[in-house]
C-alpha cells in the first residue's frame, strides 16, 4: 500500500510541478484568457486541490480492494479500484510465472507476481506482494503448474 | 526411425523454380537496370552492365537453388540453406500444426506449388516455407508431414502410400459467389488500385524527371476541373461491387472444406489455388461474422478458432460468405454443434448501449450549437438519431449461452460476431466492472482462450448472472471463490 501511495505522491509532484513550470510561462501566450493570465499561480493550485483526494484515496480502496488467493489449484485476483477486475487462473493452464521488482518495490521489499497463460484474457498480475510471499507464490505456482500441466491452451 | 527412411536424402525444389524467380525479381531489376541505361545514354557499354546485371541474378537465382535442399531426417524436418553462410532450419514434425499449399498463377503454369509449414511459432520467420515444390511432391510431403504428425508412434513406413481418408463437407456451389460484393470484402479494391497507381506514379516519377512541383499542378489542374474529379469518383464508386465481386470470385472460387485423417483441408481460388490444412485437434470453437445487408439476406462468415495460428481470419476461414443454415451445418460437422439458445442480458445493458451510441454526438452537437457551428450540430445530431436503432440492436445482439461442452458469446452490430470455442479451451477468466458498470449492476465477463483472438467476452452481464454463467462453465474454478 506504500508503494501505491508512493506512486500516487511522485505522480502527483510531477504534474504538479508540470503546472507550476507552465504557469511561468503562460502569461506570454496570447491565447490565454486574460482572467487567467494575470493569475497563473491559479494553474498549479486547482490541480493539486482536484488531485490530492484521488492521491489519498486511491491507495486506501486499492489496499481494500486487491486480494488474491491460490486454492485448490485456481488463483484468484482482484484488482483496480475505479473499475475492479477479477481474475480466475487455473494453475494447469499457466504457462509461466514471472517475479518482478520495480526499484520502488525493491526499496520496500515488495514483489509483483506474473501469471501468464496462453490468453492475455487470461493472464494476471498480482502487485506489491511482501517480497517473501511473493517468492513462495511464485516457487508454488510453478510446481504445480508443472505437475498439473496439460497442453495449456 | 532412422535418418532418410523414406525420403530421399535431400530434395531440392524443383528446378522449374529458376523460370519463376527471374521474374518474380524482374520488377525490382527493373529500376536500377532502366536507370543504367538512362545514366549510360544507351551506349554499348552500359547495355553490357545491364546484361551483366540480369546474368547476375539467374546465376544468383540457380545458385540458391542448387544450394537450397530439405530432407524429412528422423522425426525432423530440415531445411539447408548453403549459399555463403550455412544455416540450418530444423523443425519437429510434431511441432507442425498446418500445412498451407498455395499456387500462385506463375507457379500454377509450370504445375509447381508453395508450401507454408504452420509451426504455431509466430511471425513469419520462424515458419518453414517451400517455394517451388512439384503439386504431386506437395502433394506428398503433405502426406508424410501430416501422417507422421497425426501417428507419430505407429511404426509401418510411410512411403506405404498413406490412408487417406477424405470427405467433403462441402463444396460451395457457384451460386453463392453472388454474395460476394455484400460481404464488404474487397469494396475499396478500385481505390486501392487507383492509389497503388499513384503510388508507383511517384516512384517512377523521380527516375522519368517528373519532380513535385508538375504533380502539384496536376493536382491543381484537376482541382479547377471538379465535374472531372467527380467523374473519376462516380467510375470508381460504380466499380465498387463489381471489382469486389470479381476479386472475391477470384480469391473464393470453387471453395471446398474436406476432413482427411485427423485435418481439416479448406481449398480455394481461381488462379493462386490455395489449400490450408488445419489440424482437427488444435480447433477449438469458430467464428461467425455478419454485417447488416448480410444479416438482411441470412449470410454470415465463418472462421475457426485454432490454438496457434496466426491471422486466423483468414488462414481460418472455413467457409466464404454463405447461407447461414448451411454455415451452422457445416460448423456442427467440422467443429461441434451448438445449439442452445442464446441468454439475453440485463435491460440495464440496453441503457448502457443506447447511451453509449448517443450520448458522444449529443455532447457533440451541444458543444457545437454553444460554439454556433450549425452545421456540424445538425450532423451530430443526425448521428445521435441513428445512434438509437444502432444502440437498440446492439442490445439486441448481446447474448451468452453453454450448452455443456461449448460456450458462445455475441456481440456487435455493424459488425456482429459470435464467438463459439469449446470448454477445454478456456484457460482463465476475467470478470471486469468499471465504475459505471458497478452503478448499474453489470460486468463483463472474459473467457481468456488461447486461441483466435485470446478472449471473448460476455459485455454487460448481470453481475450474479455473469459470475454463475463462469461457475457453470468450469465449476470447479470459480465455485470455490463465490461469495
């Protein structure tokens, strides 16, 4: 949940920043309204007032919202926060498991999960697992992939 | 099995071949050669170097040949390539999934054939392709190649003249070639042409000193001239159907689909005849496809869902533009029947298709009418009026259905597809709802396949409804999980 927060400050800072750097210049345009021209502090601040809820809040429902599960040979994901996503993989269909670690996720000592499948309807990511979970979930899933392996697609 | 058993050692294509590469490499020898000339102004010496140059290819052409050899070794499948770098292509019989004989017209004049090797690879590097085979070889490798594949552990030799056991599931009549023009294909082929022309006008346009600026007052010329402009589009417009029934014609001609040991073996066209062997057991579902006037006469178009085969649109293709009764009859003998009826989806999808087809050339107009552009507010709004029967028939369209050992979705309207694949072929699920669909208590539901195009999805299913259409297609999948 860190990270997702993380996330949200760093591309938070860059747009505002983008803002602040645009409103230096906005008063030499001449297709700027007047109104807004004289006031380019404006720019930056209506971003971030619009901003910095979606900052806060969408690590909190992201935190709520994203679970996975590996029972009985299906793994399940849940995913998103605006618009969610629920993700059956069975573990006799995976083709590969891949374990990636973003430099953001390595300073937090989280790890993201790959699931893929001959299908990319089928296939899934599970992000900013513990590191060690994550290594465990993905030494499991492919054993099992290998024990249970059929033709896969 | 041993090294060259059945086959001669290392075969080579047929040496027919040298009469087509020359001409096959003759257009773009063309340029340079025509450039020579015009360079050397035609004197005796720059006619030398022409000569030299085409001399050059046919040696070029005789020595890829003679250095070009394949041989079945083993259970493998070897390709030489020794001109000046050696490579070796090696392809397991068992990897290969299809094999596609096509005959181009100059091909067909020397009785040679193309054969494509479907390895499920992926781009068209890694796929094994002999130009220039003799029909009757063609026709042979296809047999080794497809019967070691289809009983790799039986022990007899295969140079005991395989079993073939074919049947024809249909050959198309003639008749229905007038369906061609409303199927859509092969409509912008005057255009296509007209701006092939044009294309090839430039380019040989720079070698023949024609520069820019004269195309520019070309383009001027005929601008001022706008009855003539028109003219040519009227021409082009008329020609429409006729050139797309003419083109469709030529690519469906005598359409047959036949099954043989284990594939199924679509044949097509009139001058590159072209026949695609699919293997029977990588099939898992197929496609349907109908545009409105297809719907209005009962057409439809169909195509198999293979696991590893690219484009399979068109290499798919099971049948061209056809009645639908018949699609579905010869569906159900090449693939599986299918016939429960399809589950309508929840009103709330209706709402959400009309919005969906109206509301953006609404906002269009309103933005317009607030800027005062009139007439682009009246088009906007002419969009959003036929965006209501559009809308409606969108629901219309929308419908899932499992009969126990298929599931078929459908969607679209323009461009209404159903998609049919077999239980064994789903490989995962993915339910996704977006905000808006939660508002409304729909999701849609994916079944991620690995084949055709990877997923089909069920649009704007009752949340419950979509979760237990997943669970009674794999319940032991998504049982466990619903809550």
């Amino acid at each position: 949940m860190t990270l997702w927060f993380l996330h949200g400050m760093l591309e938070f800072l860059a747009l505002a920043g983008g803002m602040a750097l645009l409103s230096l210049w906005i008063g030499g345009w001449s297709w700027v309204p007047d109104w807004l021209a004289a006031r380019p502090w404006l720019l930056p601040l209506v971003t971030t007032v619009l901003v910095l809820p979606t900052v806060i809040a969408e690590p909190l429902i992201r935190f709520r919202v994203h679970r996975w599960e590996l029972s009985g040979d299906v793994v399940y994901a849940r995913s998103g926060w605006l618009s969610r996503e629920w993700v059956f993989v069975p573990v006799g269909r995976i083709q590969t498991v891949d374990k990636a670690q973003g430099w953001l996720e390595r300073l937090l000592r989280l790890a993201t999960v790959e699931i893929r499948t001959a299908s990319y309807a089928g296939s899934s990511t599970i992000k900013c697992l513990d590191y060690r979970v994550a290594a465990e979930l993905a030494e499991e899933l492919s054993r099992r992939a290998q024990e249970l392996r059929d033709d896969a697609t | 099995m041993t090294a060259g058993q059945a086959l001669p050692a290392r075969s080579r294509l047929s040496a027919k071949v040298l009469f087509i590469d020359p001409i096959r490499m003759a257009p773009s020898l063309l340029l340079p050669l025509a450039g020579v000339l015009v360079a050397g102004g035609f004197s005796p010496r720059s006619f030398g170097f022409a000569a030299l140059g085409v001399a050059g290819s046919v040696v070029f052409a005789v020595l890829r040949w003679a250095t070009f050899t394949y041989a079945v070794v083993g259970d493998r499948l070897e390709l030489t390539r020794a001109l000046v770098s050696r490579s070796v292509r090696t392809i397991p019989l068992e990897r290969i999934r299809g094999v596609d004989v096509s005959t181009p017209a100059l091909h067909r004049l020397l009785g040679l054939a193309v054969l494509k090797l479907d390895t499920g690879a992926g781009g068209d590097k890694q796929e094994g392709e002999l130009n220039g085979v003799t029909v009757a070889e063609a026709e042979r490798l296809r047999a080794v190649l497809l019967a070691r594949r289809a009983a790799p552990s039986e022990p007899e030799p295969v140079e005991a003249a395989p079993v073939v056991r074919e049947r024809y599931l249909i050959r198309v009549p003639r008749a229905w070639l007038r369906y061609g023009p409303l199927s859509g294909a092969y409509l912008l082929t005057p255009f296509a042409l007209v701006a092939g022309a044009i294309g090839l006008l430039f380019q040989w346009g720079e070698e023949f000193g024609l520069t820019g600026r004269d195309a520019w007052a070309l383009a001027e010329w005929l601008w001022e001239r706008p009855q003539l402009l028109a003219a040519v589009l009227v021409v082009l417009v008329v020609l429409m159907p006729l050139a797309g029934g003419v083109m469709y014609a030529v690519f469906n001609w005598n359409f047959t689909l036949r099954t043989r040991d284990g594939y199924l073996v679509a044949e097509r066209g009139l001058v590159n005849r072209r026949a695609v062997s699919l293997e029977r057991r990588r099939i898992r579902g197929y496609e349907l496809a109908e545009s409105p006037p297809e719907r209005a006469f009962g057409l439809v178009r169909m195509w198999a869902v293979v696991t590893g085969l690219g484009d399979s649109q068109t290499r798919g293709q099971l049948l061209p533009v056809a009645p639908k009764a018949e699609a579905l009859k010869v569906a159900a003998e090449a693939v599986g029947p299918f016939d429960a009826p399809l589950r309508p989806h929840p009103p709330v999808a209706r709402r959400r298709r009309l919005f969906r087809a109206v509301a953006p050339w609404l906002a269009v107009a309103a933005v317009a009418l607030v800027m005062g552009w009139g007439v682009l507010a009246v088009v906007a709004l002419a969009l959003a009026a036929v965006g209501v029967p559009l809308g409606l028939d969108r629901y219309r369209s929308l419908g899932h259905a499992y009969d126990g050992a298929r599931l078929s979705v459908r969607s679209g309207s323009l461009r209404r597809t159903q998609a049919t694949v077999e239980r064994r072929a789903v490989v995962g699920w993915t339910i996704r709802e977006t905000w808006f669909q939660r508002r409304a208590g729909v999701v849609t539901v994916i079944a991620g396949v690995g084949a055709g195009s990877g997923g089909y999805s069920a649009l704007d299913v009752g949340a419950r409804q979509g979760v237990e259409f997943a669970a009674e297609v794999t319940p032991e999948w998504v049982a466990p999980f619903m809550e």
